[in-house]
C-alpha cells in the first residue's frame, strides 16, 4: 500500500501514531483500573439473612425470577420501609452531593 510505503518502516504511520499518542496521552487517565483491595468475600448464608434494602425483610423471604435474563426480586410484603430524608445539597442527578461540590457548597454556606 502507498500509505505504509511511505512511511518509515516499524513505526507504522501518521495514522496510526496519531493514535499512539492519544493512547499514551490517555493511558494515565484510562489505563487499568486500579486494584480494589479489602473487598471481603461474603457469606453466602450471611448475604442471605441481611435485611432487604426496600422492604426489610430478609433476602432469603424475596422470590427471584430469571425469565428475561435480568433477575427480579419480589419482596414477600408491599409494606416499603420510609425513605431517607436527604438532608443537604443533592448532585445533578439528585443523589447527595459528594467530592468537590459538597466543598464548593460548603464554602458558599460559609461564605455567606
Ligand atoms: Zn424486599
């Protein structure tokens, strides 16, 4: 091909060491994540009798379907425990702000 002949040998070409460089300008950015430690395996039988996030039942009192692919879970009672009262400066997707804008707010509340 024209293009690789033109180009000097082993070091590809403008193409593709453009994207050379964008890899290696990236890696530190993308590159492997880095290694979760202290993630304990859990108990299977312990991850059975923990409470259930949406009613507080235990796990294992929850029915699972698998038809679709994804699993389901049914709670055993349409009881709901009360959500959480979010108290504070929420994020742009309404989750409690965390990280540099929980510094931000707090240095406007200060501030002011
Ligand atoms: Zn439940």
């Amino acid at each position: 091909m024209a293009r690789d002949a033109a180009s000097r040998p082993g070091d590809g070409n403008a193409f593709t060491r453009f994207f050379d460089r964008v890899d290696s300008a990236l890696e530190p950015i993308f590159g492997a994540p880095p290694s979760v430690g202290g993630l304990e395996q859990n108990d299977a039988a312990e991850l059975r009798t923990r409470p259930c996030p949406v009613c507080g039942r235990a796990i294992f009192e929850h029915t699972f379907d698998d038809l679709s692919g994804n699993i389901v879970m049914t709670c055993p009672t349409s009881e709901r425990l009360p959500e959480r009262a979010a108290s504070g400066p929420l994020n742009e997707l309404g989750m409690p702000a965390q990280g540099r804008r929980l510094e931000r707010y707090e240095q406007r509340a200060a501030a002011e």
